[in-house]
C-alpha cells in the first residue's frame, strides 16, 4: 500500500469516535505511564501502570464525552448566545463526536468571519465612493448614493441579523408575520440592491471562489483510501457552521476529564495488579530482605 492511500485511510480513521478516542488514551495513557520510568517503579509495574492508563483513558474517556455531552444538552440544550467567545471556539474545536470534525467545524466558522471582513472593507470602498461622486456612483452601479448610504450598515450585518431572527422561536405566530412584514417593506424600500452590491462587489465571494475550486478538473481526483474526491472536501466548508451549544461544552469537558480520570484510575488499578502479582521495586525487596534478616536474628 502506498504512502498516499495509508494516509487516506489514516484521514477516514480519523473520523471514528472510537479511533479518536484510542489515540486519545493512548496519548494521555502513555504520557502517563512513560513518566514513571527513570524512577524506583519495577519495569514490570511501569508496563502494567501504563497498561491500565491507555486503557482507562480509551475507556472512561469514551464514556466522560458521551457523558458530558448528555449533561450538557440537559442544562443549557439551545445554542450559546455569544457564539464568538472562547467557550464557543472551545466548544467548536473540542465538543465535535472527533477532533476531525472540530477542525472542520472551526473552518467553517472562521470562513464565515473571512467572509464579513470582506464584506466590511467593500462596504467601506463604496460608501467613500458614494460619498465622493453621488452621480457617478448612481451611474456605475444602478443604486442611489442615498439609498446606499442609509442600508449601507444594516446590509453588512444582514447574515448575523437573519441569523438571529431565525432563533426567536418565543415570537407568537401573529408576531412573526408583523416583524417578516416590516423587514419585507424595508427590503423593497432599496436594501436588497445594497445588500446585493455589497456582496458583488466584495474583493472575493468565498463561497463562489470554493464552488469553482470544486468543480474544477484537479478536484475531481478522488483521495487514495478515503472514498471521496478533493472537491467534496471543498465543498463540505460550504456548510454553515454548526451553532455551539451546552452539548459541545459537556463533550468538550468530558473529553478531558475521562481522559485524565481513566488514566489515573488505570495507573492504580496497574499498580494493584503488580502488588498482586508480587512485583517489587528495588526499594521494596530491599526493605523486604533487611526484615527478613532482622527476623532471623
């Protein structure tokens, strides 16, 4: 098997709960039981304390997400309101069933902020622009100097705007129809062009630009060992983001504190084990010989 497809296949791993969690106990685990090398701990103890340690964290780590998770979607199950702060990128980064799928997720998100910044510079190059030469501006674009100028702000928060009214579930159905209403008046009254020239215009539409990288010849090429071709990849960071909620934070926690617990847990349960199985360390069987020779005497 060549590098390309082993690693192909390493990538489709990657996306299992249960490989991402070996590799996870395995890495804590053996963090663990590694660092009791060098000390008076018998080899014998050290191999079964890092045993129990990769085992516990693979364990109760799987158990501390699945866990987590279920606590978290218990105490807060609708999506954080500040969906750009750290517990938020925590949640996105580690609170995703892999860390694959947070890497994911976080690119999302951050072609999203891409996507804003683009759109805030553009506005701000035609707004200077409409300021300058209102004529020229009507004239060049289709869409009055006035009307740019007075929908300018609100057609650079549209997404977050529409994003948000998509979360006032509490609004009664009556209440609802009035606000679509009065948002349709103002759309019709010249915020639609705004909205549109803004995004035309702007330096580069992510999501265009991603769409012809994905249809392009070299992105039709399919990934050795993963079943799937280049341009479904592109295409996946179409998607929205997913929105962070108490599930991803309890996942998130869990995740590291199964890990850690499993670990500790494991390293005790080894050392019981080697006590059983009679194993000492230098120490110990010296102490061990001193009594018996005091005990002879």
């Amino acid at each position: 098997m060549d590098q390309a497809k082993l690693a192909g296949k390493f990538a489709k791993l990657q996306q299992s709960d249960l490989f991402q969690e070996s590799i996870e106990g395995l890495i804590f685990g053996g963090t663990a039981g590694i660092s009791l090398l060098g000390t008076d701990t018998a080899l014998p103890e050290v191999a079964l304390q890092t045993a129990g340690a990769i085992g516990g964290g693979i364990g109760i780590g799987l158990a501390g997400k699945h866990i987590g998770a279920a606590i978290g979607k218990r105490l807060h199950p609708a999506a954080l309101k500040n969906q750009q702060g750290l517990l938020a990128a925590f949640g996105r980064a580690t609170g995703q069933k892999t860390l694959a799928k947070g890497g994911t997720e976080s690119l999302r998100y951050q072609k999203g902020l891409i996507k804003q910044e683009l759109k805030n510079q553009t506005s701000k190059v035609l707004l200077d622009e409409a300021l300058q030469n209102p004529q020229q501006f009507a004239q060049k674009y289709g869409v009055s100097a006035e009307d740019f100028k007075k929908y300018n702000n609100a057609a650079k928060v549209s997404s977050q705007v529409q994003a948000g009214l998509e979360t006032l579930e509490a609004l009664s159905p009556e209440q609802k129809k009035e606000l679509a209403s009065q948002v349709q008046t103002t759309m019709n009254q010249g915020f639609n062009q705004v909205e549109e020239l803004i995004a035309k215009q702007s330096a580069a539409n992510v999501d265009t630009n991603l769409r012809k990288m994905a249809q392009m010849p070299s992105a039709q090429m399919e990934i050795p060992g993963m079943d799937m071709k280049i341009g479904d990849v592109v295409e996946s960071l179409l998607k929205k983001p997913t929105e962070i909620t108490g599930e991803h934070l309890g996942r998130a926690v869990g995740r590291f504190a199964g890990d850690e617990i499993g670990a500790v847990a494991g390293m005790q349960l080894g050392a019981l084990a080697a006590g059983g199985l009679g194993i000492e360390n230098s120490k110990d069987k010296k102490i061990r010989e001193l009594e018996q020779q005091l005990n002879y005497r």
